[in-house]
C-alpha cells in the first residue's frame, strides 16, 4: 500500500509544509520581485498570502474531503450501503507558467497532496529566482518519492511529458496545452488544462462608470497585465464610451500616478520578447492614454488603445499584457458578434445596473467564470470552481473542487446478504412485465 495513501501523512505532509512557506515568505516576495519586479503587495495578495488560505482551508477540510461519501442507495439493489471512495490517482505531473508562478505550481500541487497523490511539479523556467525557491521549500519539506521539483525549460518538461503519469495538471498557452493533450493521449493520461483566451468585459450605458473603472484599471493592470482573468478588451456602450475612457484615465494616474515607470506598484513584462510583442501590437492603432516604453527594463505603461480594427493583430490574439482596447457596441447583436468572434474565454465581465441584461449575457454566453460589476475576484473564492471552456481550459480547482480534480471517484457497492431478491436471475421467462414494473418504481 502507497504510504500516501494514510490521511494523517498527509496532513502531516501539508502542515510541514504551511510552516515552511511561511518561514519562507520573505524570500518569495523577494525573488518575486527580482523576476519581474512585482510589486510586494501583489505577491502577498495574489501569491502567498492566496496560497496560506488554500493551506490551512485543505488542512482543516482534508478528513472529510477524503472519507468515502455514503450515498442514498438504489432500491434495486436492495439491501445494500452505497458509497463513492476518493482514490489518489497515483503519479501527477503539475506544470506552471511565469505569471503567477509560486501560487500556479503550489495551489494544485497542494491539492494533489491531500489527495494522496505522488507530485512532481515544473515551475516556468522564466522565473527562475521564484523557480529556485519553490525547488528549496519542496526540497526541504518532502521526500524526493513523495514531492519533487523539477526545474528547467522547455526540454525539460518535454522529456518528463515523454513519461508516463497517472494525472497531468497543466496551466499555460493554448498552444502549449494542445502539446501537453497530446502527450497525455499517448498513455490516456488524464488531463486539466487552465489556459487562457480573450476575455470581453462589457460596461452598459447604465452601469456605474467610476467604479466601473477603477475596479478594471486594478484588474487589468495588476500583475502588468499578464493575468490569465485581466479584461483582454472593453466593450463600452458608445452612448459612454468617451466619459468611460476620461474615467479610465483618471483612475490610472491616481493608481500609478504621473509615470508609472517609477511606481513601486506597477510590475515590468516577463522577457524582452514579450515586451518586443506588446509593443508590436500597438503600432498602427489609436493610442489615447500611455504607451511609452523602456526596452532596457521590459517597461510597457498602462496604454489605452481607442476603437481598435476588429482585425488587427491587437484584437487577434490574448494580450497579456497592459494594453486596453476599447470597442464600442450599440446593440445586443453587437456584442454577440463581437464576443463569438473568439474561442470561449476564461473569464467574462459585466458592468451594468440592470440586473437582468447582466444575467442574460451570464446566461448568453459561455465562459471559464466571471463577474458581475467587478474584475478577476470570482478566483479569490476557494468555494468556486476556477476552470475555463472551451479552447480556455478543460477541468477545474481550488478548495474541494481541487481535491476532487485530483481524486478518482470510486463507486462501491455493499451488498446485504440476509435478503436476495430473485427477479434479476435466469431463467428469464414470465419476468418482463415484472422487471419493467420494478424498473419504472425502483430505478
Ligand atoms: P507557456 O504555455 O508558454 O508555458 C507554460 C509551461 O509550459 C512552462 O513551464 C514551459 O516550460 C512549458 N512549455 C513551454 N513551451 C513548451 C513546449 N513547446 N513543450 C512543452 N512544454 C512547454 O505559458 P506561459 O507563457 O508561461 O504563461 C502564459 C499563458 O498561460 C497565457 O496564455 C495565460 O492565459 C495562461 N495562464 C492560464 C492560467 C489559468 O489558470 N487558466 C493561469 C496563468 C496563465
């Protein structure tokens, strides 16, 4: 039997764990910072601070997440209990990108431990100061057979993709994902994709437009844009779009003042070709807000782009990055045709003060999850399944969805012996009648 298959190892396994993150918090922040420059506050926010919650919420939930679950019987079994077991797959393979890169390897790596699965995990190799810690903390934690890091690039996570795994959970690109499905195809390898897309974000003629702007300026520019939720583009009624763009604006400056360039709070993109790629898609559009640019330090400001070509490059594909364009829409039938231009997105975003078209284009359109009135925060809620649809992603986590995800459910029968009932057995002759009865009240 796998030794982690006991529940007590792995709670203790994970409470030996929340004591090293937290003993190493600084050093994440830090090396945090020293990847791409990102801001303390958002480390603490949207890193280790996110990943303390999910911590001490699977620790106190891992016992009655792991217990077999008794479920009603069927009376066609009578007498029986009935009851689904959560079996730890066994050997998974977690793979994370740069953007949120301590949070993106350890929130699934966490679950796959309370599950009882055995874990390697892959940080990007991008980050490689935030890359190197995970690899301490896991190294100092675990036995290699239990958890294990891996570090490395591209090759890296082709030759560990060449192996054979029980589960593969994998967050990244589109196009990397489809590389990861077909290695896991090669064995029927089960897979999760958290990918990314092209996320619309709607502000109505009546929505509430300070607001409405300041809580998309946080949640686009958190993280320099390079958040796999942020609003990819605006879609603004044209009745406001004008008023919404000065309110935009305002709310920039009063986030990163002036010359955000010198803003402890604004982060810098990951690499120069990132930074090469950003800047490539705003020549030729209608730059009304920012747009400068420092190579030497991969610095993009928070730029809004106006009434961009719904066929030019910037429209075409995920931004990721501090770019905003702003489209404006008339009618319903606008925005239909605009939105399923796209593949499914991770993330969809409404502002309006008219509850039910806010429900209607929740219920219209399909989407990882999202807000109404608001940007990003459904991720902050463990009791919400994050996941995407589409071309956005397959499966979801967090909380128990995450332990589920990394669970096989195990349908058990116990059957009574004191009773058995005669009308299923051969010879079959004279008990349709009866069986149809029987499946029609029982079934
Ligand atoms: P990426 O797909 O380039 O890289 C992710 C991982 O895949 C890295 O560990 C990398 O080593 C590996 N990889 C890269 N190329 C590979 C190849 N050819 N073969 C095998 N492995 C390869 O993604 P990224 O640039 O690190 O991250 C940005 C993307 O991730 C965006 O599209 C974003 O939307 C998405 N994302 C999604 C979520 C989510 O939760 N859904 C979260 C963060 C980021």
């Amino acid at each position: 039997m796998s030794f982690t298959l006991d529940i007590h190892h792995r709670k203790q396994a994970l409470l030996k764990l929340l004591n090293s993150v937290q003993l190493h918090e600084e050093a994440i922040i830090k090396a945090l910072y020293d990847d791409f420059k990102k801001p303390a506050f958002e480390s603490v926010f949207s890193e280790t601070s996110f990943i303390l919650a999910e911590l001490n919420h699977t620790i106190t939930n891992i016992h009655k997440w792991a217990k077999p679950q008794r479920v009603l019987p069927s009376l066609l079994n009578f007498p029986s209990t009935d009851y689904i077991y959560k079996e730890p797959y066994g050997k998974v393979l977690i793979i994370a990108p740069w953007n949120y890169p301590y949070q993106l390897v350890l929130s699934p790596m966490i679950a796959a431990i309370a599950a009882g699965n055995q874990v390697v995990v892959k940080p990007s190799e991008l980050t490689p100061n935030t890359s190197r810690i995970i690899a301490k903390i896991i190294s100092e934690t675990f036995d290699k057979n239990h958890v294990d890091c891996i570090e490395g690039g591209v090759e890296v996570t082709q030759q560990l993709l060449a192996q054979r795994w029980d589960y593969i959970f994998f967050t990244g690109s589109v196009t990397v994902g489809k590389i990861v499905a077909k290695a896991a195809a090669e064995n029927l390898t089960p897979v999760t994709l958290e990918l990314g897309g092209k996320n619309p974000c709607i502000v109505a003629e009546n929505a509430n437009l300070k607001l409405a702007a300041k809580r998309i300026v946080w949640g686009k520019f958190l993280n320099a844009g390079q958040t796999c939720i942020a609003p990819d583009y605006i879609l603004a009624h044209q009745k406001i779009k004008r008023t919404f763009i000065d309110y935009l604006k305002a709310e920039i400056t009063t986030a990163y003042v002036e010359n955000p360039e010198a803003s402890p709070d604004f982060a810098r993109i990951i690499n120069a070709k990132n930074w090469k790629r950003l800047v490539t898609l705003l020549e030729n559009e209608t730059i009304v807000f920012g747009g400068n640019s420092n190579a030497s330090d991969c610095y993009l400001s928070p730029t809004i782009i106006d009434e961009p070509n719904l066929e030019s490059p910037v429209m075409h594909e995920e931004i990721f990055g501090p770019i905003l364009p702003v489209v404006s829409f008339e009618t319903e039938a606008d925005l239909q045709r605009i939105i399923s231009k796209y593949e499914k997105p991770l993330s969809l975003y409404v502002f309006s003060d008219d509850t039910q078209f806010a429900k209607k284009i929740i219920q219209n359109f399909s989407f990882g999850g999202g807000c109404i009135n608001d940007t990003v925060v459904h991720f902050a809620n463990k009791r919400l399944p994050f996941g995407g649809v589409g071309h956005s992603g397959i499966g979801a986590y967090h909380g128990k969805f995450a332990f589920a995800t990394f669970s096989h459910h195990k349908p058990v029968v116990k059957k009574g012996n004191w009773l058995d009932l005669p009308f299923r057995y051969a010879p079959y002759q004279g008990k349709i009648k009866l069986i149809k009865n029987v499946l029609k009240w029982f079934s």
